[in-house]
C-alpha cells in the first residue's frame, strides 16, 4: 500500500539544462538554460501554451501577490548582457531592467533571484549580490563577495555570489568556498524609493573543500547544498537587536 503505480507524466523543454520551476493554480513555469528559455506548460495536459527564448537563463521567481510575474535572472553572452528581466505570466517579456549584471560572466555558473515587495535580489556571480528595486529596477546596493584579505587563498570564483536568500530580516549569501556571508538589510521606510543598505553580521564557515553551491531559509533553518559535501540543515538564532527589518 502507498505505493505509486501511475507512470509519471512528462513535459519536453527546449535547451539542454532545466535550471528552475515554479507553478500556480493553473500552470507549471519552467526554465531552460543553454539555448533554452521560459516554457509556460498547462499542468491538465502538460502541453506547453508558450515559450520565450532567454539567452543563458539561470534562475526565476514567480510573485503573484505584487502582480510582479515572473522575475528571471540571465548570464552575460556573447550577444547579450546578464540582467533581471519582468515576464508576465502567459511568459511575455514586460520589462529589462536597466542595471547590467556585468560580472556574471562565467559561463554555466550559477545565479539566483529572490523577490519581496519592494526589492528583488540577484547573485552576479563576483559580482557580488544586487538589490534592485521593483519600480524601475535600478540596482538599490550592491553586498561585493568576501575580500581576498578575508581568504587570501581563495581566487574570486572559490568566493563568488551563488545564491542568496532572505529570512526573518537577514540576508543568507552562499559564496562557495568562503561559506555563508550573513547580512542586515535596513530600509528607511516602507516605499519604492527609500533609502537601502545592508551591514555585515558575521560568516557561517565549513571544513576545507566545502563549497556553498545554494542556500534557502524556512521557519529558522538554513537548507544549504554544498556539492559534494551534501545538504546541510542549519538552525538559525538571533538576537534581539538583529534582524528587526522583516521586509525584503
């Protein structure tokens, strides 16, 4: 008993690597990257309704409260810029945002993008982590990767920005060998053009030959993928005197 017999059912993207998937009441979003892009499929029948080209796409975000759609972050090729781009949720491109994301150039790497209701945060690789605000999309502040004086034995790649992710008013950057950066995030208030900043904390470090690939936080905890060194959970505590902005 309890046992799944049904075969499972399978849907056929373009390009060559699934990078991300989100879904709603009505369908599955799913990103392709290398030659690949963004393929709204109808979860009834798992027949895809559009699909939308992105060169070198490496992660999205889907906001149906904002009525933000979809939030996809993109490498930098040869005939394209890396940038944040706004697609609504037919998979229709609404909006570039203007700020380039010049250093996330290395080709296969890993980016991510985390929404709230006034910013949305992307890695760039050595680039560090953006910030850019929902209206407008101009990069807000910019968290650079930990200093070579920090980890003088790390090149910028051993110490780029993987991932980054936000939980209970602090901001989770996973820079690979160099562990995870932890950060305040302070908004001078609760509008589009406040004033944003962000002060460091202190570092989650690992063993030598740990790099932090991916990072997610829920309910206190830390789900970290660190490659060969596996999935770690991490449970969170905190002051009273950190973490008192609640709001990305």
């Amino acid at each position: 008993s309890g046992n799944i017999s049904a075969a499972p059912s399978t849907a056929q993207l373009p390009g060559y690597t699934g990078v991300a998937v989100r879904s709603d009441l009505l369908n599955v979003y799913a990103l392709s990257g290398d030659n690949g892009g963004l393929s709204v499929i109808s979860k009834t029948t798992l027949l895809p309704s559009s699909y939308t080209a992105i060169a070198d796409a490496r992660d999205m975000d889907l906001d149906l409260v904002g009525a933000l759609g979809i939030s996809v972050v993109t490498g930098r090729t040869a005939s394209a810029q890396a940038h944040v781009q706004r697609y609504n949720v037919l998979g229709v491109l609404q909006t570039t945002y203007p700020d380039m994301l010049g250093a996330a150039v290395a080709d296969g790497a890993k980016s991510t993008i985390f929404g709230g209701s006034l910013l949305t945060m992307a890695t760039a690789g050595t680039g560090g982590v953006n910030l850019h605000r929902n209206v407008g999309g101009a990069i807000a502040t910019n968290i650079p990767i930990p200093s070579s004086t920090a980890f003088p034995n790390l090149t910028p790649d051993l110490r780029a920005s993987n991932s980054a992710t936000f939980g209970n008013g602090l901001i989770y950057v996973a820079n690979g060998a160099a562990g995870i950066s932890v950060y305040t995030l302070e908004l001078g208030n609760l509008t589009p053009s406040c004033t944003i900043s962000s002060s460091y904390v202190g570092r989650i470090t690992f063993p030598d030959g740990v790099s932090v690939n991916n990072v997610a936080y829920s309910a206190g905890k830390l789900i970290v993928a660190t490659g060969l060194g596996g999935f770690r959970i991490i449970s969170v505590t905190q002051g009273a005197s950190i973490g008192l902005q609640t709001t990305l």
